[in-house]
C-alpha cells in the first residue's frame, strides 16, 4: 500500500470552468478515493466552503471572472479560520517568472501549470499536506510545553510561598543567634525576590516566542478585551482544561465556566461554535 491509499483528507477544488473541475475532480477521486472532494466554479463559493468544511487542502484556477485564484487566496490567508489552509494555484495562462512569484507572495504554497500531469499533482498534493501537518504538529508540540511550562511556573510559585512563610514562623517562634536570624533573613528575602517574579508574566513570555501575533491580532478583532480575558483566551487557545485553567489563574472551576461562557458573548460566538476552534485560528 503507498502513501496515495492511505492518503484521507479534504481537499476543496476551485475553478470557473465546469469541464476543468470536472476533469479535475474525477483525477482526485479516482487517484485518492479516501478522499473528500468539495468543488466549486465560483471563487466567492469557495470562501465560504473554506470557511464551513475546514479543509486540509484548497487547489484553485488562476484566470476566473470577478474574483481571481490570487484574489481567493489573499482572502483565505486574510481570514483567521482559514489562513492555515494550504493552496496550490492552477494555471494555463499565467506561467512566467513574475506570476510565480505572484502566486507565492499572495499565499499559495505551491504553483502548477495547466493542462497539468496526474503523477505531479498527485506529488504536488502529497508533499502541501505533509509539509501543513508538520507545521500543526509543530505547533501542538509547542502548545504540550507551554502547558506543561505554565503547570510547572505555578507550582514553584507556590511552593517559594510556602517555603517563606514557613521560614517566617520559624524566625519568629524559635531561639536563634543574631548570626542565624540574620543568615535566614537573607535566605527570606531571596525567596521572597525570587516568589515576587510573578509566574503569568513568565508564561506569557513562553507564549509570545511560541504564538507572537496572537495577542495582536485578537486585540485587532476585540479591541475591548480586559488583560483578565486575555489571560483566558491564551490558556484556552492551548485547550488546557478547566481544572488546569482555574489552578493557573487562582480560581475556583465553576469560576473559569462563568467566564468562559461571557468570553463567548464578548466574542460574539453562535451557540454551535465552538470556543477552542475559534481561538486556535489567532
């Protein structure tokens, strides 16, 4: 079995031309028939199915009425719920040096001319979905070690709390030479130096080196967004739990549900949106 039997995605096919999609669509279901095929010959169509089915590769013509490939395209790295998506840019006309690099700056991952060779659309197919998976592996490999990082932060600062406050009780309650009192005053202080660096700004920090625009773009979309909101919506982009999310923010779970279900009205989400969808785009 090669890689083209075990080949299961959604691939969403564009072209004005209904003799083109056709040819098109039949290469992609007969070649890679686990495959879901969604078609369209109108650009406009396509953003919208992009935006609904979610899918893992688009394939547009260039030279369409009204809206152009390159058009689609920048309107697909425009949308948040779309801009991840992979797209490779069919053309007949459009082939010298000057439109690739067109096709390239407006998004496309990948650039093929028409009529176009099975054997390389399929590789050409092949290798957008392999690199775009490695890319969301990445990024969930990322997200594991924040979660890990931030569960880590916190549990060192409460354990730094602890140990000053336990270090406080002894001085106060025990008999010690004015050399030791003086010795585990300093020891409290560099604990209380090393407890005051507080562990939200070290996680956000984490953060930012692993999802540097996302704060940027929410606050560009939600300008209204409180630091507290904020706060939420980065832990919730790394689908931490309740449970997790409370320990880090120093509330209760049934405090996290409340603000949880708010955030959704400030974001304007439909019941059957789902919140950790929508903050994965950012």
């Amino acid at each position: 079995m090669n890689w083209i039997d075990k080949l299961n995605s959604r691939i969403l096919i564009v072209d004005d031309s209904i003799e083109s999609l056709e040819i098109l669509a039949k290469t992609l279901q007969d070649s890679l028939p686990e495959c879901t095929i969604y078609q369209t010959n109108s650009a406009n169509n396509a953003l919208t199915i992009a935006i609904e089915m979610n899918p893992d590769l688009i394939i547009t013509d260039w030279d369409m009425p009204c809206k152009s490939g390159i058009d689609l395209v920048q309107s697909i790295k425009e949308d948040t719920l779309t801009k991840e998506i992979p797209v490779i840019m069919l053309t007949g006309i459009n082939c010298n040096a000057d439109d690739l690099k067109m096709a390239f700056e407006a998004g496309a991952v990948d650039y093929m001319r028409k009529p176009f060779d099975k054997t390389e659309l399929l590789a050409r197919i092949h290798s957008a979905l392999t690199i775009n998976n490695e890319h969301l592996s990445d990024i969930n490999s990322k997200n594991r070690e924040l979660i890990q990082g931030a569960l880590h932060l916190e549990k060192s600062h409460e354990f730094l709390h602890k140990l000053k406050t336990e270090l406080k009780a002894f001085a106060e309650t025990a008999v010690l030479r004015k050399k030791d009192s003086a010795q585990i005053s300093s020891i409290i202080e560099l604990v209380e130096d090393r407890a005051s660096m507080n562990s939200w700004t070290q996680f956000e920090l984490l953060f930012k080196s692993a999802h540097p625009f996302f704060v940027k773009k929410l606050l560009s979309d939600f300008p209204g967004m409180s630091m507290s909101e904020i706060k939420l919506c980065s832990l919730i982009k790394l689908n931490m739990s309740i449970k997790n999310i409370a320990y880090i923010l120093h509330q209760k779970p049934e405090s996290v549900k409340v603000s949880r279900s708010r955030l959704r009205k400030k974001l304007g989400l439909e019941h059957s949106q789902n919140l950790n969808s929508f903050l994965a785009q950012y």
